[in-house]
C-alpha cells in the first residue's frame, strides 16, 4: 500500500512533487457530509472515507470527476501540489 502519490515527471528544485487532494476541504466548506458525497458521487463508503483521512490517497481519474461533478467545482480544485518536504 502506498501512502503517498508521486508524480516522478514533475520536479521543484529537485524535490519529488506530491498532490494532495482537498476533497475534505472542500466538502466542509460546503456543508457536505460523507454520507451525501458517497451518495451524489455514486462512490463506496470505504472510497470516501479513505480519501478523507489520507489527502494522499491515490484515486483514479474516475473518481475525481464523480466527486468534482458532486461539489459542483472543476476537478483541478480538488487537488494541490506539495512538496515532499512539507510536513501537513
């Protein structure tokens, strides 16, 4: 199991590019519970909960857009780029 989702192909003065997704962020500004992202989504339970406790959880391309289209935000909204060395 990886913890952490790397993208080898981009680099910031040589330190390794991770993207943290913000999908728990989003959802609480909007007042969104699991529950009703599980079910606008039409994503498990398991899937939700885990991309809310690992912001680093690696999601399919799918995914991110079921989840977009349920927050009403473009899908780029729902991740950031961080450093490796960034401690959250």
């Amino acid at each position: 199991m990886r913890s952490f989702c790397y993208n080898p192909a981009s680099k910031q003065m040589g330190a390794t590019v991770k993207l943290r997704l913000r999908v728990k962020e989003i959802a609480e500004q909007k007042g969104m519970s699991m529950g009703k992202l599980e079910r606008l989504a039409d994503l498990s339970h398991p899937t939700i909960r885990d991309i809310f406790r690992n912001p680093y959880k690696e999601v399919t391309t799918t995914t991110l857009v079921k989840i977009a289209t349920a927050l009403s935000v473009a899908v780029s909204d729902l991740y950031e780029e961080v450093s490796d060395n960034r401690i959250d």
